[in-house]
C-alpha cells in the first residue's frame, strides 16, 4: 500500500516533521537549515526547548519572527533575499534568551578525498578527520565531530551544549563512507560530549564514547572531552634525527615504568605527567638508561588492568594529566636524551557499553562469531582484522602515536594471540582459516602492515611473542612480519629458572644459560626482566634467587651483569633496578625506602654503571644480531658453573665477559684470549660499592702467550663467588 505524506503549510512533509520532532530522522539535512521552497528560500531549526526564535542577521539584528510549524519545537521562515549569513535568536521557555548559529546551514567539513580514503580504510591521518576537531569553519569556530557508524539508522552527538539532547544535533550521513558528522558551531574546547545511536531497527543503544577522542573524563564518567592541542615542541632536532630504517647497532637499554605507582605522592595520590617529568625522568637519565617503556597509557577504564584493556586508543590516560600535559612529558625526555616508547594494545578491547562493543548495534569493530571474535581468558573482544576500517583505525592510532605524541616505538602487546585462531582454545572452539590452517592470515597482513607503516613514520616497534613463529622481527620484503625487535621469552625463562635453582644443582642445568646462544642471531631480541616477571606470584626477581641475603643479592647482581654482557637489547622493570623485594602492586609505589639499605643501594649503583659501560661499549651493542659479535670462551663448565665468553664491535675490538654462578672464589681461573698484552677489570658484580666481598683483579692483568687452551694467550683470573666480571684490553 502506497504510503500518504500529508505535507505542511510550511512544505515539510507530517512524517518529515514527527521524525525530526523524535529525533529518527537519518538524514536531517534534507529539513533542516536553508531550503529553496519554489520561488522562495526557507530556514528551518529544531530548537524543541524553545518558545520563540527569530532570524538575525550577522550583526544579530531581528529581521523575522519564525513560525512554529510543529509543536514538537519545529520553527521556519522565509529567507530575506540576498542574506546568507544569518544566526538564531532563541528565548527558552524559563525565559533565557541567547544568540546561535545554526549547525545545519554548514556543509560537511569533510572533503570528497577524506570520505573515499576512510571508506576505503587506507586514510593515513584518520586522526584529523574522525572524532572531535577544533575549526573555523565558513567563518565561525567550533567543532567538528565525525564517527564512523555505518550501520546506525541515526547518529547524534550530545553534551551540555544541548542538555544531552540526542534530538538537537542529528548527524550527517555519508553513505560511501558509513561515517556521520556535523559542526557544531560555538563550541571547543573542554566540552564532554557522547555519541547517542540508533541501530538498524530504530532502537536506542547505550550511549558511545568517541572512539578517536583524545581526552576522557575520569572514571566511573566516560564521557569524551573536546581537546584542541596547543602545545609548542621542543624536539626538533630529535625528530629530525629519526630514522625510517631502523638502527639495529646502536644501545638499547629500556626502563620499563607503569606511570601509576613509580612513585606517589604522600598522600596516596598520582603524580602528574609534569611531576614524573621533573622526577621520572632525571632518574632514569641517571642510571644510564636509552629508553623508557611505559606500560599503555592509552585510555582504560580500569585500574586493575595497567591499561591492557583501553577503551581510548587515541588518548593517553586523564589519570595523570591532558593529552599537553603528556606531550611535555615526552618532550623532557626528548630533551634528556631518552627514546619513549608506548605499550600499544591492538589484539583485544573490552566489553565496557560505551566502548566499541556493538558499536552501532552489530558486531562492527569486532567478529561477530565469538570464536573469532572473542578471548575467553581476558573476557575481551577480539578486533575484525578483515575489515579494512578496522585496520585504519588501529593503523591511525599507531600513527597518531608517533605523529601527533612524537612517540618513538610500540611495543605490541599479545602477538600470538593475533597470530593464532587457535589461541587459548580447544578443539571446536575456534575457525581454522581459508586453507584449514590455525594462522590468522588477515592480522597477519596487519601486523605487516604496521611495521611498514611505523617504520616509515621513523619509529620502532617490539613484538612481545612468545612463540615460535618464524621472522617475528624480520623485513617484511624478506617474509618476516616485520617488528624492529622482539622479546626473548625464551631467554627470560631459562635463565631466571637457572638463577632459581641452589648453586649446588645448577651443574644440572648450565644449559639453560648457554642454550640462549643457539638461537640468539634468529631474531633481533630484546631480553627482558619485564612487569609480567614480578607478579601474580611470581616473586620479584630478586626473590627468586636462592640463599640468604647475601648470597641472594650477589646472584642478582651476577645475573643483570650477565644479561648485559649477552646478545640482545636490554629491559628492566621498574624496582628490578634496586631489587624490589615483593611484588609489583600497580596500587602503591615501589618501596623506595630500600634504598636505605646498602645492598639495594649497591645494586643501583651496578646498574647505573651497567648502562654506562654498556652505552660505551660497542662491542656489546654493535653486533647484537649477527655471529661474527659473539664468541664462547668457555661454555662447557657445568661443573664449577662458569661461563666465559667474548663480544666484538664492528672494528675488531673485544670485551670478556665472564660469570662464576657458584658461591665459591674460584682462584687461578684461566680463560684463553684473543692475544696477549694487558687487560683490565671494567666491571666486578663483586665489588665492595655494590655491596660484594670486594675478591677480584685489582688494577692490571697479564695475558701470556699460551696456546693450551687453544688461543693466543691464556688470562689468569681470580672468579669472585656469584659474580660477574667485564675485562677489556688495555
């Protein structure tokens, strides 16, 4: 049956007005603002909490009463000829009068190439397009909201510029694209703003958080705030120094940091951004580090997740600042000379309804069977890596990172879980792949992509993966998926297990600190003593070292200095540095009161000069990833637990690094060596100033021809018990 309009004196069709009046109109455009009505022009607003609105021209001056023409809050009038700027009188019903533009008599402020690049899913700025942005706009400021809800039957964005009123500003549709947006004039910054849709059928959904917004209330709010930055860089000459192929033979030593609980203030309370910069930051710079690695900052609602599970991968967290104030933050370490890399999350996002669960009433951000689409183990929805705007919006985050944040690597969280379909699940629980194979193929290809991406933008990434899928870190040209570097969890597990165990047994098990060196050059790896190693019961890692106190702060030592003779960039968590002794709790800051006692403090001092040696060294850094930068020594003395081995820069020069893992002075300990001459102690884990015994080799050593043990020259040593010595030639 064919249906009837009845139309209105004022030529808008009954069901046109009913539909504006309820807010279910999808393409408001069409009623609202300047319409040629035959021979004449009509302005039309919805303005449904007000008694009266007038037309004014540019100067606000009166130039006609509008009528009403639905009871809903529906007014209209003719156009004076030749006017074209024109704004609303409005008087509210409790008699407050003001002055506004009118949203609907701007067109989109999205260009035809912005919405065919976000349709296809390949806009590499996505971040300036989508989500809130501060204009001037046909001569007015505002803002410019634009989200992408292909299969909303209606968008509104609401906040306190209109009571929360999904009715007031309908969005534009763009059909190509399946994003919606409107300028809001006279609006900017600090407005809190929401998403209020309409799925297919009509039906309201839980209000939306902007999925490319940049600053957020505070939890239990979740409401997005309208953020314009304006800050003023610092850092030319450090950006203008990143590269787009990265640099695999310079030092790499990160510090690992979870901004919340560093450090507090003595109230319980967080610092702020500014404050970890004046106290984070000299720290770090102190011990030597190159890098610190903060665990996400991107948006999350929930305290108890560090940040695994963000809701806003736009917006470093409110917690401890705006997104300026995180910018100064970066920009200090920039000037300090320190690289900032971001714990990125793009494997999972939680279910929280105003996240992008069913963001317009279908499964669009995620798959909709939950074997694909679902992690059992975290409670969280996985990403749809076949969808090519999905992509673009994970893709957009990491570029906005770098871009916008002038971050200088990702450390990817959870790989395997992406590359596996099989993850985590039993047989029947999961959807093997278009060849009957376990491999994600499509976030296999994003992944690709990324690194690509990322790469070219300047920065790094780090691939925390825990399997055995080949070329984790190699070029994507050479069939690699194409990281910068990935963690050694291999590495990690062997040798804290080696360090567990009572000297005694640890003949048993010397091939757990030797097997390392079989697959080192495989991957470009980064060793790492992380936050994942201090907690759910794991004990710290100082705790997991065996004897009593003192033997326990000695094998920690040997160990971190043996890490940093080893192949591979180096990462410690925060209080690894001065061997916390419970475990991480992200609730309370680390127990700097420790320091108070000699062995903590001695075991800062060795890693403050750890990372200086090691940055001075090139022989340790240089040839991470190739053969020719690492030679054994000794490997095979299981049963005094020694290991003796040299590292090469590029030029030839060497330094030895040797470990005695046994509580006993080992004296005449000979070693063979490239050649003979003069050598040195650099480096003795033993020493009286990190809190050792102080046994060692006291100014210069000897080397002697010697070819007994099938080099050179032979190097008579005195092994300090648990410890680790660096000896270069003088």
């Amino acid at each position: 049956m064919k249906k009837v309009f009845i139309v209105t004196e004022a030529g808008i069709a009954a069901e046109d007005c009913e539909r504006i009046a309820s807010g279910r109109h999808k393409d408001p455009f069409s009623v609202l603002g300047v319409h040629k009505v035959g021979a004449e022009r009509r302005v039309r607003t919805f303005q449904p909490h007000a008694q009266s609105v007038n037309l004014l021209d540019a100067d606000n001056k009166k130039l006609v009463a509008m009528a009403l023409v639905h009871e809903g809050g529906l007014f209209e009038c003719v156009m004076p000829p030749r006017l074209r700027h024109y704004r609303l009188g409005i008087e509210t019903y409790d008699g407050h009068s003001y002055v506004s533009e009118d949203a609907y008599r701007f067109p989109s402020a999205l260009g035809q190439l912005d919405l065919h690049l976000l349709g296809e899913g390949t806009h590499q700025q996505i971040y300036e397009k989508l989500g809130a942005r501060c204009l001037h706009h046909r001569g007015c400021d505002g803002v410019n909201f634009a989200v992408w809800a292909p299969n909303a039957s209606r968008v509104s964005v609401i906040g306190d510029f209109n009571s929360w009123d999904g009715r007031r500003h309908c969005m534009r549709f763009n059909p190509g694209s399946g994003v919606w947006d409107l300028f809001v004039p006279g609006i900017g910054p600090g407005e809190h703003y929401k998403f209020e849709l309409l799925d297919a059928d009509g039906n309201l959904l839980p209000l939306k958080s902007d999925p490319l917004a940049h600053f957020f209330e505070p939890p239990p709010g979740n409401a997005s705030i309208v953020h314009c930055s304006k800050y003023a860089w610092q850092d030319g000459e450090w950006m203008r120094n990143r590269r787009g192929t990265p640099d695999l033979g310079k030092p790499v030593s990160i510090y690992e940091v979870h901004l919340g609980s560093w450090r507090r203030r003595s109230n319980g309370s967080w610092l702020s951004y500014a404050e970890l910069a004046d106290a984070l930051i000299p720290y770090v710079s102190d011990l030597g580090f190159t890098h610190i690695e903060l665990l996400p900052v991107t948006e999350y609602p929930f305290d108890g997740s560090w940040g695994y599970q963000p809701i806003g991968l736009y917006a470093p967290t409110q917690r401890f600042g705006n997104p300026d104030d995180f910018r100064y933050f970066v920009d200090r370490c920039h000037q300090a000379g320190l690289a900032v890399i971001a714990d990125w999350v793009p494997a999972h996002f939680p279910r929280d309804e105003h996240g992008l669960a069913r963001f317009d009433g279908t499964a669009l951000y995620e798959h909709a069977d939950p074997r694909r689409g679902a992690h059992a183990d975290w409670g969280t929805l996985i990403y749809n890596y076949g969808r090519r705007e999905v992509v673009n919006y994970l893709l957009g985050s990491a570029l906005f990172w770098i871009n916008e944040m002038h971050i200088d690597g990702l450390r990817v969280d959870a790989v395997a879980s992406m590359l596996y379909l099989d993850y985590s699940r039993k047989d029947g629980e999961w959807l093997p792949n278009e060849h009957g194979g376990n491999e994600n193929l499509e976030a296999v290809s994003f992944i690709r992509l990324l690194n690509e991406q990322v790469h070219a933008a300047g920065a790094e990434t780090f691939a925390e993966e825990s399997t055995a899928w080949p070329g984790v870190s190699r070029p994507v040209y050479a069939g690699g998926l194409g990281f910068t570097y990935k963690w050694n969890m291999g590495w990690m597990n062997d040798t804290l297990k080696y360090m567990s165990e009572d000297p005694v047994n640890r003949k048993h098990h010397h091939d757990k600190m030797t097997f390392g060196m079989v697959y080192a050059t495989h991957e470009n790896f980064v060793l790492p003593l992380s936050h994942d190693e201090v907690v759910h019961g794991k004990r710290s890692i100082l705790g997991r070292m065996p004897g009593d106190d003192w033997r326990r702060f000695a094998n920690l030592r040997a160990y971190y200095a043996f890490m940093f003779g080893h192949p591979g960039k180096k990462l410690l968590f925060m209080g690894n540095e001065f061997g916390q002794t419970g475990e991480w709790n992200h609730d309370t800051a680390l127990d700097w009161g420790l320091l108070e006692q000699a062995p903590h403090a001695g075991v800062r001092s060795l890693v403050r000069d750890l990372n200086r040696f090691y940055v001075a060294t090139p022989a340790l850094f240089a040839q991470d990833f190739d053969n020719q930068g690492f030679e054994w020594l000794d490997w095979q003395a299981a049963d005094t637990s020694v290991l003796a081995f040299l590292r090469y820069d590029t030029q030839g020069r060497f330094v030895i690094c040797v470990s005695n893992f046994t509580p006993v002075v080992r004296e005449d300990y000979r070693i063979g060596v490239p050649h003979a001459g003069r050598y040195r102690e650099c480096i003795n884990t033993d020493a009286r100033e990190y809190g050792g015994s102080g046994v060692g080799n006291m100014g210069e050593i000897e080397a002697r021809p010697d070819t007994s043990l099938g080099r050179p020259a032979t190097l008579q040593l005195t092994l300090p018990p648990l410890a680790t010595l660096f000896i270069e030639a003088k």
